[in-house]
C-alpha cells in the first residue's frame, strides 16, 4: 500500500490518493499507526495524519501519578515503537 499510496501522489491520482487513504485509515492498529503516520507525513496525506494522530492519542493516554509517570503508559509506548521497528 505505501508504494501505490507514494506513486499516486507522485502521478497526482487523487482518487487512488484517497481511497489508499481511507484504506489505511480503516486499518490503523497498534502494531502500525506510527508508520502510517510517517506515511502520510511523508506523502502531504493531512486527512490520514490527522487521524492517525488521533488514534495515536486514544491508545496512548495522557500520563498520571505524581510526577506524570505511568508504567502503563510506558509499556504501550514499547510496545507500539517495538512492533512498528520490527
């Protein structure tokens, strides 16, 4: 998907653009919405960023305790970078 989604950009086919976008919307997960961040960072996509930071958001809660430090929060922020660097 990232290289049809790169390539309709590059070529201008909004329609591609769009429905490659919705897509990876539809599919965000876990395992890898920082990479479709990145991708529709790197491809101008504001529509997908927007809601991949979104998701981003929902899955990782604000921090809480004294000092703002959640071993919760810490495990998922390894767990989401470890499956998007694998």
């Amino acid at each position: 998907m990232e290289a049809v989604l790169t390539l309709a950009v590059r070529w201008q086919l909004d329609q591609v653009v769009d429905a490659c976008c919705s897509f990876l919307g539809d599919h965000l997960r876990p395992s890898n919405c920082l990479a479709v961040l990145r991708l529709a960072a790197d491809n101008d996509c504001s529509g997908l960023k927007s809601v991949a930071r979104f998701y981003i958001a929902v899955i990782i809660p604000p921090p809480v305790g004294e000092a703002g430090f959640s071993i919760a929060r810490l495990c998922t922020h390894v767990r989401v970078c470890v499956c998007v660097c694998v």
